[in-house]
C-alpha cells in the first residue's frame, strides 16, 4: 500500500505476509472482502490504500457476537476466546506493522519480522508499537488535501485528454490518401521491430520503438500503450506503468477488446498492495472479459488454490511466451513457498538475464537465503 509514485521493494512483500498472518488468524483477510467486490475500482482503491484493518483481536471479537448461540457452538467460541486473549496487545501491533499503510513504519525485512515474532513467542518485548495520537493526526491532514488535489488533477487531465483528441481527430482528418499509406507501412515496420525486440529480452529497445510508433497517425495506440506497460513493468519502471495504466482507465472509448488485459494488470497492482484476495474478483473478470493464451494460464494460476496447480498453469503461460514478467515471477515465488529452492534458483538465473533490470529476483534470492538461514547473504 502506498503511493502510486512509489517504486515496489522489499515492504511490499512484507505487506502480503501480513495481509497472510492475518487471516491465519483471525480466519478473514484484513479488509471487508464483501466491500471489496461490491466497491468501483477508485472506491476499492481508496480502501486498499487507506483504510486501516481492525486489529486482529478486535475482529475475533465482532465474530463472537455474530456467532449462534453458546450452546450449539461451544467449541469454536472458546477456541476464539483463546485466540483472541493471545492476539491482544503484542501480537495485534506486529502484525498491524507488518500491514502498515506507510511502508516506511513496516518492517524493513523478513528477517526482522521474524525476529519480533520470535521476541513474542519468548515473551521479550517486541519493537512494534501501537501509532502515536501525533501520527495519527498528521496522517488525518495529510489525507484530506490529497483527495481535493487528486480530483483536480484528474479534471485537469480530462480536460487536456477531450482537447488532444479534438484537435488530433481534427488533423487525421486533414491529411490525405498518402500520407496515412506511408504511416501505415512505418506503423507495421516498428510493431515488426518491437515484437523481435521485446522476443530477445530487449526492454529498453522494446519502450523505445513503441514510443516511435505512437507518434504515428493510425496508430493503435491502445495495443502498443498495453505493450508498453508490459515492458515498462520488465524493467522495473513500475511508477511509470501505474501511471500509464491510470491514464487507460480515464479514457472513455476503451474497446472491449482490450478490457480483459486492462482488468488483469488492475489484479496486478492490487495484488502488490494488498494482496492476492482482494485481487480474485477483478482476475475472474478479467478471464470473462477475454485474454491471450498466455496470460489466460496465468490468469488460471493466480486463482488457483493449490500451489502444484498455479505452478502447472505458470508453466503452460512460459510455454506459449517464454518472457512473461509477471509468469516468471509468481512461478519463481511459488517454487520458493514449496521449498524447492534448487528449481527456483534455476528460474532465478533466466530472470536475471531476461530482466536484468528487475530488482525482485534479488528479493526473491535473499527470500531464498533467508530460509535457508544464511542470514549474512540475504542481508548483503
């Protein structure tokens, strides 16, 4: 959770094993999933990224009092008071740190997550702690003002989009038989070469012939824009695709050809901040709307429940293109969730010299390291 200006490091990951711990033990993800899938993309936004969960010991609290009757129950009740008197205090702070919304207050890695987990079961005293009143208050002000700039700056946006497309509409219609003949060549060349490009791993060249090609009149400037988008996220230049995906979404003549791809990479930047359950509504869409075969299987392997399924889907999207970012990654991670740490390290060699660019193969071989308990090596 954050701003969208911000790059994904190793907090993000932090953040989705909170958002895990949390449901281990409460039995329900952090925010209200029913709100989630009823909620347009800019309210579940706002809750993603604002909305602060209850502390865990407070949401096993409002359990017990919708639950039936003592005597048709007695066992989960107790079971839930139990949880409830351990979660309180300590553990509701490191867990709720873990899930902060500022990723400078979470933990700065796994290791130390471990260890103020560790501090908790030996019953030392734990770093986490409760947010000061002076914080909470500065974050309030912090908010509000944001919200009336953040519209502002989406009027504003509209209304320079409506007038780029008068005057484009304007001048495509003025200019003759030729020239869009001799666009329309150039168009079909550059796709040529972005496609060979982008075949070899070549990102950078990949944004660079794209660029070219939107300057093109009859250009389809919606398919090379998603095209760029996967490229940009290869080389991590995530702010710059988050932002290029914003601009899709405030565009009213999106063709429904292209809502499937524009839903799923939605999934992916929610999946970043709050992890994969609140994600799972906007992957089915996506699936409904249309996808390619490749990102169709992947699509398969992000709702997937069992963890050998989501790696035989990952792998069916490989098959059909081989330098599928996303693909790639979430294959990598699984393997390393399984403990098949030698297979993960052989998918982390190819995405280091496919996306040399990618900082999360670096986190996912100190995830690796850590496991392991080379805690020196996953540090450096």
């Amino acid at each position: 959770a954050g701003g969208m200006d911000q790059d994904i490091d190793t907090r993000s990951d932090i953040y989705s094993l909170g958002v895990i711990l949390y449901e281990l033990l409460t039995g329900s993800p952090p925010l209200d999933a029913e709100a989630l899938r009823s909620a347009s993309f800019s309210e579940m936004h706002h809750m993603i990224c604002e909305e602060i969960p209850p502390r865990p010991s407070a949401r096993i609290a409002s359990t017990l009092t919708t639950l039936d009757e003592p005597a048709t129950q007695p066992t989960t009740q107790k079971e839930l008071r139990k949880r409830r008197s351990q979660l309180a205090n300590d553990l509701d702070w490191v867990i709720l740190k873990a899930l902060e919304k500022d990723r400078e207050r979470r933990y700065v890695s796994a290791a130390s997550l471990a260890e103020d987990l560790t501090r908790y079961l030996s019953d030392e005293p734990v770093l986490a702690s409760p947010p000061s009143r002076i914080y909470k208050l500065r974050k309030f002000v912090k908010r509000n003002p944001a919200s009336t700039i953040a519209a502002a700056m989406i009027l504003g946006g509209l209304i320079v989009t409506l007038g780029a497309l008068t005057r484009e509409r304007t001048a495509i219609a003025e200019r003759n038989t030729a020239l869009a003949k001799k666009n329309a060549l150039l168009m079909e060349s550059r796709m040529n070469m972005a496609n060979m490009a982008s075949q070899k791993g070549d990102w950078e060249e990949t944004i660079r012939v794209i660029d070219e090609a939107l300057t093109f009149e009859n250009a389809d400037s919606m398919q090379l824009r998603l095209d760029k988008l996967r490229a940009l996220v290869a080389v991590n230049r995530v702010a710059e695709a988050r932002g290029l995906l914003t601009e899709i979404l405030e565009e009213k003549d999106v063709s429904t050809k292209h809502l499937g791809l524009l839903t799923l990479w939605t999934a992916e930047f929610a999946m970043i901040q709050d992890g994969a359950k609140n994600s799972k509504q906007l992957i089915e869409q996506a699936i409904k709307y249309g996808l390619t075969s490749e990102d169709q299987h992947y699509a398969e392997g992000l709702l997937a429940r069992k963890s050998l399924e989501k790696i035989e889907r990952f792998k069916k999207a490989l098959e059909v293109s081989p330098f599928h970012h996303s693909a790639n990654v979430r294959m990598t991670m699984t393997l390393i969730l399984l403990g098949r740490f030698e297979e993960a390290e052989k998918q982390l060699h190819f995405l280091k010299a496919a996306f040399p660019l990618d900082t999360s193969s670096d986190i996912m071989q100190a995830i690796i390291y850590s496991f392991r308990g080379e805690e020196e090596r996953a540090i450096a």
